[in-house]
C-alpha cells in the first residue's frame, strides 16, 4: 500500500450524515432530475432556474407581534412560494428527495447575507426552525437542518463568520397548521418552543426555516431564543407565500 492517501479519505473526516445521504440519494437518483425526476442532468434546466434567490423583505400581513416587538426582526426571503419552487421544497422535505437539500440551502444563503448585510452583523448564528423527531424519522432527514448547513458553508467561503446552532426544541405537541388562520397558528403555536442547551448568547441570532406564511413559528422561535437570553435580530426563508411578500420597505 502506498502513502498515497484518495481524496474521498483525505475528505471523510468531518462529513455530516447529510452529506452521506445526499450522496446515497445522487447514486439511486442516477441520471434523473433530483426536483421532477425527469431523465437527464442532477437538477434540470426547468428545476435550476427556479434555484435562484432573489432576496426580499417578507413581513406577513398581518405582522406577528413578536417580529416587531420589543425589537423588530427582520424577515427576509429568496422567492415566491408557488409553482415549481414549492414543488421542489415539498418534495425535500416530505419525499426524501435528498438531492434539493443542497441548491435549496444555496438559495437560503442569499436572504442571510442580504439580512446580514442590511443589519452590518460582522458575524451571526442560524438557528434552524426544528422538527418533532417522529417526523424527522418518518421523512428520514430535517431538511431545514440541511438548508442552514449547506447555506452556512456557502456564506463561510463568500467570507462570513457563520454557524449553525439548532438549539430549537419543540416543548409540546401542535395542531398541523394547514388550513388554520393567523389567530388560529399563532395560539397552536405559542409557547410550543423552547431554546435548548448551546444557545450563543453573544451572536445575533438569524431563525432559518423554509416558508414563511403568517410568520406565527418565526414570532415563536423568538420568543423562545428571547426567553432564554437570546438575540434574534431576523428570520431567513428559502420561500413566502405570495401574499406575504409585501414591496420592500
């Protein structure tokens, strides 16, 4: 055996159980598009034009007191919650379609470094909306786990002194929110998180998640990073739904 020593080894030290699966799924996927599973390249022309984020203001209408109060938390997304975009998010997060989960996260990185530059932080933390561990296990990742790690990487290499810290638990059982009004989302939801052990309590805090839509889990997550000494400054979504995209202000 020689000294040389193969890439894929030089590499494995540090590679997440994402990675691992991500890298199972291009190998069963084959020659297929990882969104719409027609033949062809990993992510089709169709599928890869819709991964391209366009970073806007997305404060929901109407605005959860906990994004405005005490302090204003800056809601930003990277597109429209429609069409494709949101056949590739629901085909992440509830098929298993493990290989979204990387041009889903690029598209991520682009609202936290528009927040990251409309708020001047020299460095910050994202905090991942969480899952109840049955649904992890019956969807086989969490994929917004998934989004904040590969955005977190691509920011790192653009220069931005970024980490992860899923600290979210859930703290009790919710309704499924489907179909539920603002005032309905936000009493299932309030009080339904908790900040776990590893909360940094020196970095701005950006909530990641993949939708925003009355913005009633992004209001809980600061609540409960407030709650327990920490400092939310803005909430970053791969997608909004289309009537919470308001103009920028």
């Amino acid at each position: 055996m020689t000294g040389h020593t193969s890439p894929v080894l030089r590499h494995a030290t540090g590679v997440t159980t994402q990675t691992w699966r991500d890298a199972a799924s291009d190998l069963l996927l084959g020659g297929r598009c990882a969104g719409c599973d027609e033949p062809g390249r990993r992510l089709c022309p169709d599928c890869a034009a819709v991964c391209v984020a366009r970073p806007t203001e997305a404060w929901p209408d109407p605005i959860p007191v906990g994004l405005v109060a005490p302090a204003p938390v800056l809601p930003v997304t990277g597109a429209t919650y429609e069409g494709r975009i949101r056949e590739l998010i629901v085909a992440a997060k509830e098929h298993g379609r493990f290989g979204l989960v990387r041009p889903l996260g690029r598209m991520l990185a682009a609202p936290v470094e528009s927040a990251i530059e409309r708020l001047s932080l020299t460095s910050c933390a994202l905090v991942p909306m969480p899952s109840a561990r049955a649904v992890v296990r019956s969807r086989g990742h969490d994929a917004v786990l998934g989004f904040a790690r590969v955005a977190a990487r691509r920011l790192r290499r653009r220069g931005h002194d970024v980490t992860v810290c899923a600290v979210l638990r859930s703290a009790r059982p919710v309704r499924d929110q489907s179909g539920l009004t603002a005032d309905e989302r936000a009493a299932n939801l309030s009080g339904a998180l908790r900040a776990g052990r590893g909360l940094p309590r020196t970095l701005p805090l950006v909530v990641v998640d993949d939708v925003i839509t009355t913005g009633a889990s992004a209001a809980e997550a600061v609540r409960a990073l407030r709650s327990a000494g920490g400092d939310p400054v803005a909430v970053a979504t791969v997608a909004a739904t289309p009537r919470r995209i308001p103009s920028s202000r």
